[in-house]
C-alpha cells in the first residue's frame, strides 16, 4: 500500500438543464392573460362601443325632438295671437268708427282706450297698412272703386275705405280704397 492519502473522488458533474425560454414580456410587466379572457375582453369593448353609439344616437334623437318641439310651440303660439289680432280688428273698426262721430270731452276718453289699445297690439306684432296717397299694391289693397282725379297720378290710392292690418310676415286683412283712374278720362 502506499503512504499516500487516497484522494477522494470528485461526483461526477450533472449535465445542466436545458434552459426555458423566457417570454417575450418585459421584466416587471404583469404576464399575458390567456387567450379566452382576451376574447372576453374583445366582447365586452365591443358591446360598449355598441352602447355609446347607441347613447349618442339617442341624445341627438332627443335633441332633435326637443328642437321640433320648441318650434312647434311657437308656431302654435303665433296662430294663437294671430287668430286672437284678427278677431280684433273689428274691434278696431268700431273705434274708428266711433271716434270719427264722437265731439269735444266725450271723444278724449274713447281716444284714450283706442291709443291703448294700438300700443298693446303694436307691440304684439300688428301693423296698419299704409294706404292713402301711396300707389296702389295689389298685395296689400282692395281696390273697391276707380275714380278720375286730375290733381292725382294714375294709380294713387285716394281714399281709404277700410283699413287693412298686417304682422311683419303676413297680411291680416288688406285695406279696402278708392284708386285713381284718369287714363281714357277727360281731364278738361
């Protein structure tokens, strides 16, 4: 035997594992949801794409509808006050026509109310058409006689028969007048 220590025998090396591959995810990133939560995922922000579009068509419905009714409104609205002003423009006939028989302390009163009575439909829109001395417009007059008049022009409203009242947009009644007519007339 020999004097030499025996050496202790090395353990063989295990072979090394094959490594894994390592994912494509960033350190510190949360890991990939499997693809079954992904599809979810998918579905729902499709559904909620689905509903918003839904919610935005919904609001301009709305708008819309608000809109057309707001208009309607007005629209009945105006009809109301002008069927209400046509009704009273008889009223206003009758003040004229009282007016013009009415003398001295008894006619201030009377004059009173028509001038109140003017302002408050003025402010409602309502207007009197002018009429004597302008030409006549067959859009806005009744000729209800032609009559000759040499100091005249041809065509000149000269006299007012009934007075004729418009809003801004439409005419309510027109005025009834006499029109000059000299042309085949011997103004000698």
């Amino acid at each position: 035997m020999t004097d030499e220590p025996a050496k202790p025998k090395k353990a063989p090396e295990a072979e090394p594992a094959p490594e894994a591959p390592e994912p494509a995810v960033a350190p510190g990133a949360p890991p990939a949801p499997p693809a079954a939560e992904v599809s979810e995922l998918e579905a729902e922000r499709k559904r909620n794409e689905e509903l918003l579009s839904r919610v935005k068509y919904l609001q301009a419905d709305f708008e819309n509808y608000r809109k057309r009714v707001s208009r309607e409104t007005e629209a009945v609205l105006k009809l109301a006050n002008e069927a209400l002003l046509v009704r009273l423009i008889p009223v206003l006939d009758d003040f004229d026509a009282a007016l013009a028989h009415l003398d001295g302390e008894a006619s201030k009163g009377v004059r009173m109310v028509h001038e109140n009575l003017m302002r408050a439909l003025t402010a409602a829109g309502l207007e009197e058409i002018p009429a004597e001395g302008v030409a006549f417009d067959p859009y806005v007059h009744d000729c209800v006689q032609r009559v000759p008049d040499p100091e005249l022009e041809e065509g000149t409203v000269k006299e007012v028969v009934r007075k004729g009242y418009r809003l801004p947009d439409r005419i309510l009644r027109p005025a009834q007048v006499i029109v000059v007519k000299n042309r085949g007339e011997n103004n000698a």
